[in-house]
C-alpha cells in the first residue's frame, strides 16, 4: 500500500530559503487543486531583512530568465524594489582586455537581487530582500513560519522535527536547509549531503560612473580563480569568486590583481566565503521525506535558485499527485536530479574547454577575434556569445551549450581567427 498526504496532514518544511517557500508554495497551490488541506510549517532560522551575512542565503543574486518564467507560473511578479537591477550585458575582461557579451534574445533577460537586507556596513540602510518577498508570498498562501532553529529531526514510524522545547510530527518532511550548515537529519535517514566547494564574496559602493546593467567577468588572476563576477545592485557591486582555496583574503588580492582596487575605494561593505554545492546528495528521499534545493541537487556554478524552483516543484507533484513513500519519489522525482547531474557532467566539460582557451594565447585571441566577428551577425548567429551568456546566467541547459560550443561552426570560425595573419 502507498502513502499519501490526506487532509489535515501536517507538512514541515525546515528552511525557508528560496528551496523551502517554493515547495510551499507549489504544494499548496497543488493541494487546492486537489481539494487537499494540508497544514504546511516553514522552519526558518533566518530574519531576511537583517542587513549583512546574518540575515542572508549569501549567493551573488542573479536571477535567470529560467527563473524569472517559473515565478511568472507561480503568479509572482517581483516588486520593483525588490529588483536591484536589470542585466542586458556582460563584459569579460581577459588579460585586462573587454569583450562585450550581449543578451542574445530580448526573453533572456536576468536581474540581481539581494538575498537579504543587504551589504552588513551599507550605509544606505537595509535594502528589499528576495529570500524574504519569497517567504512573505508562501505566508500568504497558507503557510505558518516557525521562526526557529531545528535542532534534529528523528524518526518514530515518521519524521519529527525538534526545535528547541518542542517536537512537530511530520506527515511529509521537506528538507530544503542548503548546504551551509550541519544537517539536523538523524543519520538514520542515511542522507549525505552534496559536496560542495568554498566562495567568496563582498559588496563595494558602485562607482557613479560604473554601468548598472552590465556584469563584468574576469578570470585566472590571482591563480586559482576560475572566475570573478562584478555584479551591480542598485547602489552597489556585488564581488562574486569561484576558485580552489579561496580565504577571506581572496577578494583584496582579485581586486588587486585585476587592477580595480583603487576604483571601487573605500571597499569592502561586508564579506563572507559561503559554499556552493558541486554535487548531488545522497539518499536524499525516503518515505515521507524529501529534500529540495541544494539539499539535494542543483546546477553546477550557476542558476541554483532556479534547480531550488524546479526540484521543490516536481517533489511537490509528486507529493501531491502519486504519493509520499520513498518509492513515488525514486519514481518522480529521481528523474529529474538525475538529469540536473547529467547535465551538470556537460557544464564540467564547457569549463573545462574554457580553461583550456584561458592557458593558450593564441586560442584564446583566436576566441575574442571570432566573438567580436560574430557581433556583426543577428543574434542566433552568435554563437559564442550564446554559449558565454548561457555560461554566465544559467538560462540554458549545459548539454545545449556543449554541443554549441564545439559544433562545426563554432570551431571554424575560432580556426580561421587562428590561422588568419594579423599584423
Ligand atoms: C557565492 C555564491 C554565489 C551564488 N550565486 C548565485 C546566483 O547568482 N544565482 C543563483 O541562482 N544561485 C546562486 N548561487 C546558488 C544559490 O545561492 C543556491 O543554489 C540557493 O540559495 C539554494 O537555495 P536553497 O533554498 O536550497 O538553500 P539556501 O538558500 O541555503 O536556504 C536554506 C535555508 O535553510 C535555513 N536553514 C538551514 N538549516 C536550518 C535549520 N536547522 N533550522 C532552520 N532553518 C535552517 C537557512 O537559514 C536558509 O535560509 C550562489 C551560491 C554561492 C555560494
């Protein structure tokens, strides 16, 4: 016999980053279709409108265009204050030199938010947080928050959620805690989370001459960096750092080393090295529980609030529509993480392929020279820039960008930059 939700079920959610108010909310949203009423618990340790790291999910807020439609399948329209600023462009600067990536079609817009209240020393007070529109919008919906920590979630014929002097019997446990703590599930779950990878960031005041709508993107400098983001919200830049080893250090000596020190004076606004996750988890559903999010898989380097969209929403279909034990999850939801990770195998490959552009020279001018030829071309002639831009925001599944990248006419037309003579 299976299990399914049935009314008057108590449905706890623990983590109401962008992971847990999405599978609120399309549970709920399910669960009125069906004539199901549910009592759905958000556990949220966080109060998103505190300024600085405390009160943030910290990631460098880009939103896809990916993202952008789901919301728009929710019925959410993101505030205006909320937006901290519309992308149209990115502008990757190799060797100090710019080359100009432009959206390639008008729906692929992205936008930057803040997670949270914004950078800790802002000196412009807290600023409109996304994490917390999110939480308000599933509030609205139904949903109660418990704005508590969870100490440990055990498990007595079903999961039960502790926090501290109280315990919350579970019909369905939603996992959606991330990855930058401990997890509270007993290790009789058997869970192990993804492995992840450490990042830095910080906020600098945005410079009144520095363009708003414009990422810029560097890489190699200092070693180790895979790449660096400078992204504009609102009066601010966002300094976002993939690399190996990064220490709280790292932010200073990229700013050095790309020669943007002395622009963005006085610097630093806040700082933190948070982890991104590189993997799936393992055993991340069983009967009556499934994580969502980072908890259990996500894209790699890019768009993880919208894997946050898509895992939370296929786990609550299936929740609702075929069932909770641990057999409807491997069913309908399996699938889907099995495919974020295959096609993360493609993303791995697209950035190895980049670092092997970076560690030649010629290649690499070969590249930029081809870029700059195919801007003269309509949008679905550019060919780089598609596979860059898909690269950058997430709004395009790795898979698609591989083959682009190393199809017929991508190669040619780096092959005849490399061989062309040039004075
Ligand atoms: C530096 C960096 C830059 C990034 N940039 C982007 C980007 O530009 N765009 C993008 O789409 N993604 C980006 N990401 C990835 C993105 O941040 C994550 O994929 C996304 O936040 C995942 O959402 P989530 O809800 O699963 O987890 P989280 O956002 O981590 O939310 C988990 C929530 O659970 C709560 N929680 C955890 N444990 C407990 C507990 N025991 N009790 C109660 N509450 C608990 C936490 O307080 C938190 O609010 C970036 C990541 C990093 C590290």
């Amino acid at each position: 016999m299976g299990i399914r939700l049935k009314n008057g079920d108590q449905v706890c959610i623990v983590g109401g980053g962008p992971a847990g108010s999405f599978a609120a909310l399309h549970l709920l949203r399910l669960a009125r279709k069906a004539n199901l009423d549910l009592q759905v618990l958000i556990f949220e340790r966080r109060n998103f409108s505190t300024p600085g790291p405390a009160g943030c999910n910290r990631c460098a807020g880009v939103l896809s265009s990916r993202l952008l439609h789901g919301l728009e399948t929710l019925g959410l329209s993101l505030p205006a204050e909320v937006v901290q600023a519309s992308i149209h462009a990115y502008t990757v600067y190799l060797d100090g030199e710019p080359t100009s990536v432009e959206q390639p079609d008008p729906g692929r817009g992205i936008v930057s938010v803040y997670r949270g209240g914004g950078p800790r020393l802002s000196p412009n007070g807290p600023v409109a947080s996304f994490d917390r529109f999110l939480l308000d919008q599933a509030i609205e919906s139904g949903a109660q928050l418990i704005p508590r920590f969870v100490r440990r979630i055990t498990w007595e014929g079903r999961p039960i959620v502790m926090i501290s002097g109280k315990s919350y019997p579970a019909d369905l446990l939603v996992l959606a805690t991330g990855i930058n703590g401990r997890s509270p599930l007993d290790r009789a779950f058997g869970y192990q989370p993804p492995p992840t990878q450490i990042m830095a960031q910080d906020e600098v005041l945005r410079p009144p001459e520095w363009p708003d709508n414009r990422v810029s993107a560097y890489f190699r400098d200092p070693p180790g960096l895979t790449f660096g983001a400078l992204i504009p919200k609102g009066d601010y830049l966002n300094i976002s750092l993939l690399g190996r080893g990064l220490s709280t250090e790292a932010v200073a000596e990229f700013l050095e080393a790309q020669g943007l020190a002395a622009s963005l004076l006085p610097g630093s606004l806040c700082g933190c090295t948070p982890r991104i996750a590189v993997g799936s988890a393992r055993g991340f559903y069983g009967d009556r529980w499934v994580a969502v999010g980072d908890a259990a898989v996500t894209r790699l380097y890019k768009d993880g609030i919208g894997s946050a969209y898509h895992t939370a929403q296929r786990a609550m279909q299936v929740a609702v529509g075929e069932g909770i034990a641990a057999a409807d999850f491997r069913r309908g939801f399996l699938p889907l993480c099995k495919s974020i990770s295959r096609d993360n195998s493609y993303g791995r490959r697209l950035f190895n392929l980049w670092a092997l552009t970076l560690r030649s020279a010629r290649l690499l001018q070969a590249w930029r020279r081809a870029t700059q030829s195919e801007a003269r071309l309509n949008p679905e002639g550019r060919i780089h820039a598609r596979v860059l831009w898909g690269m950058m925001t997430g709004d395009e599944a790795y898979r698609e960008l591989f083959w682009l990248a190393v199809s017929p006419r991508a190669a040619m037309s780096v092959m005849k930059e490399l061989w062309q003579p040039r004075d």
